[in-house]
C-alpha cells in the first residue's frame, strides 16, 4: 500500500479554495488530465479517464464537508483506492491545500510512485491557477 501527500499553497482565502477544489462540475479543470468525474447522486461520483485501474468508468463515493473544509472520496468498485483533500486557512487572505491519496495496489517506491506525485503536484498547481482566476 502506498500512501502519497502534498501540500500547496493557494493564492485565497480558504472558502474560496475549497469552493474551487469541492465543486464536481469544476473537478476536470485541476484534476490530473486523463481523469475525469461527473456527479452520479448524492454521496456518489462517476470516474473514468485513462488514470483508472482497469479503465472505463468506476462509481466512487464523495464527501464534501464545508464546516470542516474538507473533500473525501474512495473508489466504491474499487476499494484499494481513497483519498481526502484539507483546506486551511494561512496568512493574509491565502489558504494551504493539502491532497492525501491511499493506493492500496501501488508501489510506495519507483517510476510509478513519481509519476504519481508528479500527478498530485501538477493537480495542485492546476487547482491554484483555477482558484487566482475565480479570486480576480
């Protein structure tokens, strides 16, 4: 099992940053690219994109949780997969994101392991470029 997180910094308050980041019908704009999530009810989102094990389409569940600024999913078809993403506040009006992925089937070492934290970091640097275009 691998575990991978990474931490940003956000050029704006924290409720503009996790109103970016909890926003599904936004998700494919800082989300790694080959990845893409849609609604599918409450509770529930659709992933599918070639990043997923096995490809094709897989449900998976969603949690947002405003009051605690906090975003959490997990694959419900595939459970070696979950992940959460935390919001706070840092000084004068900016905010830090920190991504946290659990990989059950994953190595923690090696070229898979780096391709995956060059995912996260460029998701982050992604997720920045979409909050200082919301926050202008």
């Amino acid at each position: 099992m691998a575990e991978f997180e990474a931490t940003r910094g956000m050029p704006a308050s924290s409720t503009i940053v996790y109103g970016v980041a909890s926003d599904v019908d936004i998700m494919d704009r800082w989300l790694p690219q080959g990845l893409s999530v849609h609604d599918s009810g409450p509770g529930r989102l659709e992933a599918g994109g070639e990043l997923i094990p096995g490809g094709g389409r897989h449900e998976g569940l969603f949690r947002a949780s405003p009051d605690q600024l906090r975003v959490e999913w997990g694959g419900r078809d595939h459970p070696g997969y979950a992940g959460w993403l935390q919001v706070s506040d840092a000084t004068a009006g900016t905010s830090e994101v920190t991504v946290h992925l659990s990989l059950l089937d994953e190595p923690d070492t090696g070229a898979r392991a780096d391709e995956v934290r060059g995912l996260l970091d460029r998701s982050l640097d992604r997720l920045a470029d979409e909050v200082a275009a919301r926050s202008t």
